[in-house]
C-alpha cells in the first residue's frame, strides 16, 4: 500500500498527541539507542529526538514516500527503510517506540515478544495502536465492500490485526519485568465536510481505494462517505464528532 504524507499530515496535531501521551508514560531516564517503528513522515520521532537530543534515533518506515518527508523535516535522526515484521538490527536499543503503525502488521503473537527481544534489558518497548475498528468509520469500510459489485476485489482486503487489551497482557507479560496498558477514547472534533472521510482517506481507506479503479472506485467511495455522513452527522454548531478509541502499553524488559 502506498502512503500519501501530505494527506496524513492534514491532523498531524490530532495523529501526534497520542504519540506524545505515549512518550509521557516512558520513564525520563537516558537512552542511548532509540527506535520509532513506522516512523512515517517523522513527526512521532521529532517528540523522541526532542526528548533525548544526545541519544541515537532511528525512524524506520516501509514506505519510501513517507521517509521522504521524514528526510526532508530536519528532524536530527537516522532514517532507515525496512518492514517490520522482517527487520533484524544487528545491536539492541534502549527503547523501541511505535504510534500508530502496528496495526497494519500482522500476527502481534509473534511480532511483539520478536521486537521486544531487540530491547535491551531493563530497556522499554512502547506502542500505541488505534482500537476503533468495530465503529463505523471502519466497519462501513467492509460492509459497502461487502454490498457492491467489487466485493471479490476488495475481499483481500483484511481487517486491522489489533487485540483486545487482556490479550495484550498475555503476550507481553512473559517477556517484561513491568507492564503498563490503558485506553483512551478521544472525542475530536472535526471542521468542514465529510471529515472522517478525510481522516480515513490517509489511512484506513487506502487499501480499499488502492484495490479499485475508474468509475467503480468512485462508486465505492460515494457510497462509503454517504453512509458516513449519516453515522457522524454534522451537529448544528457545524462540527463533526468522531470519538476515537487508542490501546497504548510501555513494557519494561
Ligand atoms: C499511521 S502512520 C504513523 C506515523 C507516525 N508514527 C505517527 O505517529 O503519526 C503508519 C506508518 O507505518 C508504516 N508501516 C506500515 N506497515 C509497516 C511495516 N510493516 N513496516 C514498517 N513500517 C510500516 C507506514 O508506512 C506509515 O508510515
């Protein structure tokens, strides 16, 4: 899937205050090698770099287009393009940091105890993931792809891999000293037309547009954003609310 950063960073403040709610519940200590996995255009790993000026940060991203904007926002980090679920770095990290990208990762069984073994011991491994893929911003995703006359091409397309908390707890507990796991539900509150269409369009919705072309790409999109409109109706103030569940855990090993 190919990433659009301009697109993404249109609620860069609203994408990045979770990844410095995160970093709050990292203990103030010195680290020496720090990592943010799915860096994206580098605004999560400008909050690491600002935090630690003398540690070594690495942002690693799939997307080159992505680590393009990171290169170019001055940022004072190493940038480096590798997938997740494959990279292997040849020394351990004092923290391994990621907001807003495991959920586009398979397999958090095996992914988070194989990441948390490239923690240095008494180091910290801390992720935030978005938990709001039964509400309708991203159920109406799959139900419109399940209706229409493109349902076999957009039936490659998966669901987010994201746990419940208590399964969080399970996989992680056998391979840290110390475990912190909490929810917050945000409640945004979006200017204009069609925001949540907006906000979708950089992430989550990608993957289904990707799959479509021409008139029934148009199609599929019409119909998703006119149900939208009916599940986050623009209120009389003329804003939009569009509550927001986050998982987050920092994990000592
Ligand atoms: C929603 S953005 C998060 C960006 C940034 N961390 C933030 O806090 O806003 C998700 C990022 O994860 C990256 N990503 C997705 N799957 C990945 C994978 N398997 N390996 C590395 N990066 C991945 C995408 O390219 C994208 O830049």
């Amino acid at each position: 899937m190919s990433w659009d950063p301009k697109i993404y960073l249109a609620y860069a403040s609203e994408r990045t205050r979770p990844a410095a709610e995160l970093l709050a519940r990292i203990a103030d200590e010195h680290p020496q090698r720090v990592a943010d996995l799915g860096c994206g255009p580098g605004n999560s790993t400008a909050l690491l770099a600002a935090r630690w000026p003398g540690a070594h940060v690495e942002g690693i991203d799939s997307s080159p287009d992505m680590l393009k904007e990171a290169r170019a926002s001055g940022v004072p980090a190493q940038w480096i393009n590798a997938d997740v679920q494959s990279w292997a770095p040849q020394a351990p990290y004092d923290l391994i940091y990621s907001n807003a990208t495991y959920q586009w990762v398979e397999d958090h069984e095996r992914l988070l105890p194989r990441l948390m073994g490239f923690v240095k011991k008494g180091g910290t491994f801390a992720f935030q993931v978005p938990r709001n893929f039964s509400d309708p911003s991203h159920a109406l995703m799959h139900a419109v792809a399940e209706s229409g006359p493109w349902k076999a091409k957009l039936a490659p397309v998966r669901p987010a891999s994201v746990l419940s908390p208590e399964r969080y707890y399970d996989i992680l507990s056998p391979v840290c000293s110390s475990l912190d796991i909490w929810e917050t539900v945000y409640l945004q509150v979006m200017e204009g037309d069609d925001p949540v269409y907006r906000w979708v369009s950089a992430t989550g919705l990608r993957p289904f547009a990707q799959a479509l072309d021409g008139e029934e790409r148009e199609a599929y999109l019409a119909q998703y954003r006119q149900r939208l409109r009916d599940a986050y109706p623009k209120r009389a103030d003329g804003k939009t609310l569009f509550p927001f569940r986050r998982l987050f855990a920092v994990a000592r090993r």
